[in-house]
C-alpha cells in the first residue's frame, strides 16, 4: 500500500452547490484526516477530500485495500472514471472506521453508480479519482486513512 501522504489532496464540499457542511482535509505524518461537520440543509450533505489518479490502477485490480480509523461511523470512497462526466457522477462504496487502525478491503464489484449513465461495473484502468467522503446524513466526521492500494 502507498501512504496517504504520497497523493496531492483537496478538499471539496457541499457548499459549491449551497450546501452548509464544514470541515477540512489535513495530513498527519503519513495519514490524511478528514474532520467536520457534515449537515443535510440546503440540499447538501458531504465532505470530502479527493485525489487524482491519472493512471488509474491496474487492470488487473480486483479491490481497493484501505488502513483507516475514525469514530466509528460509516464512511465512503468515490471513485470517478473516464466515463465521469458530471460532477455528481461517481461509483461509491462504503466502509466502517473503528478507532484503532484497521486494513479495509473493498471489491470494485461493489461500488454502485450513482446514475443510470455510467456503466454498471468499473473498470480499473477507467478509474480518474479517488475522494474519501463523509456523507448523506447529519453528523461530526473523523476518519483517517494512512494508505492505500489496489490488490
């Protein structure tokens, strides 16, 4: 797995579309946090910190393996492809952070699209970007992910 502090991170929220989330997206030695508050008024509900992944992964990759942690909530991973046109188009799979560091493994087989207009399953070599997200309802996130792979 590569460490979290090897990617160029940004923060995104829902405020770009009136939203009134707050949060920020910080390195810690070799993890990224994410922290905030995430708030469904106004039509919005997310944060999220993004990172380019211009080669995508290997076409061979079956899943994505995560070390994270955080206050035991459930969080997302985004990931956007070249098939990706609108902003509110991605795949998503969520993912349990318990206090303590732990591996996370999920199968691309499981990211759901978020519309009818992209394809049904990704293709590891499509894959553009990757956002860790705290989303779709009221509530104070804080995950940390020290790293990432594709196995």
């Amino acid at each position: 797995m590569t460490p979290a502090n090897s990617y160029d991170w940004t923060y995104l929220a829902d405020t770009v579309m009136g939203g009134v989330s707050e949060g920020n997206a910080a390195l810690h030695g070799e993890a990224l946090r994410l922290s905030g508050s995430v708030s469904t008024e106004n039509r919005g509900g997310f944060i999220q910190a993004r990172t380019a992944l211009p080669d995508g992964l290997p076409p061979a990759a079956t899943a994505l393996r995560l070390r994270v942690r955080g206050n035991e909530q459930r969080y997302f991973i985004h990931l956007r492809t070249t098939g990706s046109r609108l902003p509110w188009q991605y795949y998503q799979a969520g993912f349990d952070a318990p206090l303590d560091w732990v591996d996370v493994t999920i199968p691309l087989a499981d990211f759901t699209p978020s519309g009818g207009m992209l394809r049904a399953r990704i293709r590891p070599e499509d894959i553009r970007s990757l956002g860790l997200v705290a989303y779709g309802r009221d509530h104070q996130a804080d995950v940390s992910l020290a790293a990432l792979g594709a196995i």
